[in-house]
C-alpha cells in the first residue's frame, strides 16, 4: 500500500514536471527541485546509465538491478510527465491558434522573470562573467534571427530536437520547450501528440533517450568543474532568445486567429507594421499575461528555494 501511495505522488510530481516541460520558459529541473526529486532523479538516471547496474541485470540479478536504478520511482515519473504531456499539448494548440499574442506574452514574461532570476543567483558579476554573459546573449539573438521560420521535419532532426530538448530539461533554470521554439519544432511536436503522430514521437523520442545517454554525464560533468561560466552562457542564450518569443513576432499567426488573410514580413514585426495591416494588437492583454507569467515564475522562485531550504536543514 505504502508503494503504491508512493508510486501515485511520485507520478503527480511528474505530471507537474511535465507540464513545466510544455511551457516554454519554465524548467521542468526547477518542478523537480520543488516538488523534492531533483537529485533523486538525476541518481536514477546515473544508474541507468552505470555499467554496474546493467551487470547485475546480466548476471541474473534483476530485483538487484531494478533496486539499483530505482526502477518503480522513474517508471511512475515517466508516467506522470507522459500524461502531463498528453493532457496540456491540446490546450496549448488551441491558445497558439486563437490567442497567440496573448500565449506568446504569458512565454515571454515566463522567459524573463526566470533570466533575472539567473542572474541574481549570479551576483555579483565580474568582468570576465559579463563577457560569459554578452556572449551567450550574442548567440541567443544570431541563432534567433536567423533560425528559419521552419525546418526539416525529417527523422534525424526529430532525433536532434529530443536530444538538445531534453538535456536541457535536466538543468534548472533552463526550458526544454524554449529550445524547440529555437528550432521551430515546438508547435509541430504539440501538433504530434494531438494527432497522435507516431512516427514524429518516436523518432522525438529516440532522440530524447539518446540525449540522456550522451549528454547527461557531460553536462554534469561541465557543471562541476565550470559551473558559473557555464550558467553565465546559458543566462545570456535565455535573454538573447526572447527575440523568439516576442508576443507580436508572428503576423500570419496573429492574423489567422482573427480571421484575417495578409501576405505581411517575417521576423520582429513592429507595432507600426500590425497595425497598419488592420490587426488587433491585444496590447493590454499581453501586458496582463506577461505579467501574470513572472508572478508564476516568482512563486516558483519562492517554493523552490523554500524547498531547498528545508531539505538542508
């Protein structure tokens, strides 16, 4: 009974780990920090990923090795995040479709609030951490601006999306989601899981697997030996990506969803350009959800650092 109770909250604290992973600019590592499992996540996957373990698997010891990688807990995990997923893919759909300013603002206050998080978390700066940092923010807006509006949706990128989208899931601060805005896959893999489209998530999802194998032991790795130049990087790539996610970026999108057909610039649309095409441009709205994303990120904030607090005592 006890397990079972376990397996159930476990599976719930993946549902919200899930969830997290869904919304660009809300790190699922940050839900594992606050729901109490970050660490134990990342030793179960340590496991999975240890010879040790899998010897005692081929040695005829499997309860051993079921035991060693803690096998019930990330099974339970693995269906909570699965269903988060499933359930909140078709809710986001339809808010892109038919409030995408409105959707794109809650994203980018999300975004933001977790930067200036980052950023305090860095304090104070040296000059050499501001370079770390101009840098990261370079990078962030080049690959922004000139990313394509849309890229291959062949299996081998699928596999390249799940691989960067899911090492960056397992570092807090950092969004899983915002990564495939980047790479302009995150409303085609939402489109996927509501069609059920299983190809697209299986290759996305060898990918995801692939990029646990290769990627969890180098990034850790890279974190305990160049933790702050490495955070400082990631800090700026956060800033300089909020050029992706610009409420009012997208004119075809902000026109179809008000029934509206324009042939209209792609990129960093201006206001002068959306409202010369006749557009509703939501501005209060925006404001409202934009502001309504960085309260959610503050209490966030404030339950993981309570939560870190109180297991250190």
């Amino acid at each position: 009974m006890k397990f079972a109770e376990g397996s159930f909250v476990t599976a719930i604290k993946g549902y919200l780990i899930g969830a997290a992973n869904v919304v660009p600019g809300v790190s699922g590592g940050t839900f594992a920090l606050i729901t109490g499992i970050y660490q134990r996540t990342i030793d179960a996957l340590s496991a999975v990923l240890s010879l040790k373990s899998w010897k005692l698997l081929f040695g005829g010891r499997g309860r051993e090795f079921w035991k060693a990688i803690d096998g019930g807990f990330l099974i339970a995990l693995a269906i909570g995040i699965v269903v988060s997923v499933f359930t909140l893919a078709r809710l986001i759909t339809f808010t892109l479709a038919n409030y995408p300013v409105e959707t794109w603002a809650l994203f980018f206050g999300l975004i933001l609030a977790s930067a200036w998080f980052m950023f305090a978390d860095l304090l104070p700066l040296r000059l050499k951490d501001i370079l770390f940092a101009v840098a990261g923010i370079a990078a962030g807006v080049v690959i922004c601006t000139l990313s394509p509006t849309s890229t291959p949706d062949s299996p081998w990128f699928l596999v390249i999306c799940g691989a960067v989208a899911v090492s960056s899931m397992i570092l807090p601060g950092l969004s899983g989601s915002l990564v495939l805005v980047l790479l302009s896959k995150y409303e085609f893999i939402l489109n996927a899981v509501n069609t059920l489209d299983i190809p697209t998530l299986l290759f996305f999802a060898a990918g995801c697997v692939g990029g646990i194998l290769a990627f969890s032991k180098f990034l850790h790795w890279l974190l305990a030996r160049f933790e702050r130049p490495t955070m400082l990087v990631l800090l700026g790539f956060v800033i300089g990506s909020l050029v992706k996610v610009w409420p009012w970026s997208n004119p075809e999108a902000i026109a179809a969803s008000q029934g509206v057909e324009i042939v209209a610039p792609k990129g960093l649309a201006s206001f002068g350009t959306l409202s010369g095409l006749g557009l509703e441009l939501h501005i209060l709205p925006a404001v409202l959800w934009c502001a309504a994303g960085i309260g959610a990120v503050i209490l966030i904030e404030y339950l993981s650092r309570r939560s870190s607090s109180k297991q250190s005592k």
